[in-house]
C-alpha cells in the first residue's frame, strides 16, 4: 500500500490541484489529510475538492479546524473556547477576521463533517510498519517542534507509541529524523510552505519521499487576490509567491517550541 500525506493546505485549491495531480502519477492507494486545510482563502471549494475524491481518504484535524469550529459554536454559546494557539491566548484580530470570514463561507454544511475528525489515524503500511498521523504531536495539535528541537524534549512523547514512524506537520516544513527508535516526518505545507515555494507532500510506502510539486504560482496569486478572503493580498505575495524562507520561521519557532 502507498499512502500521500497531504497537510496545512489552508485553502490554496491551485496547490491542491497541482499536488493532487502529482498524487495520481504516483499509483497512490490511500490519502492522509494531515489538517489544516482551512483557514486559507478557498476554504470551501478545497474542503468539497477533498471530500469529492475517488481515493480512500482519511482526515485528522488540526488547529485550524478546531479554531473554525470554536467560531461557528460562538454563534450558538456566544463564548470561543479554543483559539489554535500554542499558548491558547486570543491571536490578533487579524487572524480573528480570517477565523470569523472562514467560518461564514463554512457553515451549516461542513460544520459535521469537520467536527467528526479524529486527532490522530494509525494505518499499516507496505515497508513501514504502524505509521502514526497527527497534526503536530500525538498529545496535541498546536505542540512546536522543528528538525532543530532537542531530542531529549521529545523523546517522552514518541518513545512510548511504538509504532515504526510518526507522521506530523503544523510547521510548515518537512524534515525526516529520527527520535530515538521512531522515525518522525514531518509533510511540510501543501499551501503555506516556508522555504522554497510550491506544494509540499509526503509518499510514504515502502520508504519515505518528501516531495515538492512546483505549480503555476502568478496564476494562483492571481485567483487569491480575486477571491474575497480578508488577507487575499497577503495571502498571494507571502504565502505563494514568496514564502518566508526556512531560516527565518526556525529562528521564529525556536522561541515557541515545546520544552
């Protein structure tokens, strides 16, 4: 069995597109979406792309979901209990907006679909063995954790799974370690990568690849821009066109990881 992990999509369709494009050519059996396929600027015609597929798809949430979540429970309880931060303070109203703006384009249909989505899937896989997938750490979706982090911080939480690889993302890039006697890999960002720009994915089975696929970045901008996502111009120029480069968000992360 071979098996793509696709995570923090963040409703970029044209990287989707280009990704998914790449996943067929690759005789894929099984997709993983790791998370955070929203918030981004397309949020539902990503999640519907998603949820169309002709492939065996398995979904686990990440921050970006529960946060959406929180905002569509405040219309009924008038409280947000959970914000998708690692401190789980309010973010800037900024990223509020784009939390309130995602859950409009959202609601009432996908409010099911994304509550039903488990933490973590565990799949057998040819050459691999138990594979873990969670959106950050196995214990929670908004641990940092980078390919610089002390082993030593993170051996408590992957030595006792037992399972021959962890598959994470949240970070927005891949790496390949290993952790002790469990191989971690993180899939990096289909949609908001940091580092080169393009679409990042894991094939996985009966080794590891972490792929990128290059896509039609101007045509993309463009389709961002033209869309009526609060951060549409942002989105475009820092998150497509170009990303912030890898050095900066470790430097970033490393002042957030977990201790």
């Amino acid at each position: 069995m071979r098996v793509a992990g696709l995570y923090d999509i963040h409703g970029n369709l044209p990287a989707l597109e280009a990704v998914l494009e790449d996943v067929r050519g690759a005789d894929v059996d099984q997709i993983v979406v790791g998370g955070d396929v929203i918030p981004g600027p397309m949020p539902s015609e990503t999640l519907g792309r998603l949820l169309d597929l002709d492939l065996p798809t398995h979904f686990i949430h990440g921050n970006g979901e529960l946060a959406i979540l929180a905002q569509m429970a405040e219309a009924r309880s008038g409280l947000v209990a959970y914000w998708g931060t690692t401190s789980g303070a309010r973010p800037p109203e900024s990223i509020i907006e784009v939390y309130r703006w995602t859950a409009a384009q959202l609601q009432p249909q996908f409010e099911p679909v994304l509550a039903g989505w488990p933490k973590t899937v565990q799949l057998e896989i040819d050459g691999l063995g138990q594979v873990l997938f969670c959106h950050s750490t196995p214990r929670s979706e908004t641990e940092v954790f980078t390919r610089l982090t002390a082993e030593d911080r993170l051996l408590p939480l992957f030595e006792p799974l037992q399972v021959a690889v962890v598959v994470c993302g949240h970070t927005h890039m891949q790496f390949d370690r290993m952790i002790g006697r469990t191989r971690v890999v993180n899939a990096g960002s289909v949609g908001m990568p940091f580092g080169e720009p393009g679409g990042y994915w894991l094939l996985l089975g009966p080794d590891i690849q972490l792929r990128h696929t290059p896509y039609d970045l101007p045509n993309a901008a463009e389709s961002i821009r033209a869309s009526s996502y609060p951060q549409a111009q942002n989105f475009a120029a820092h998150n497509v066109l170009q990303p912030p480069s890898e050095k900066r968000m470790l430097e970033t992360f490393s002042k957030a990881e977990l201790k």
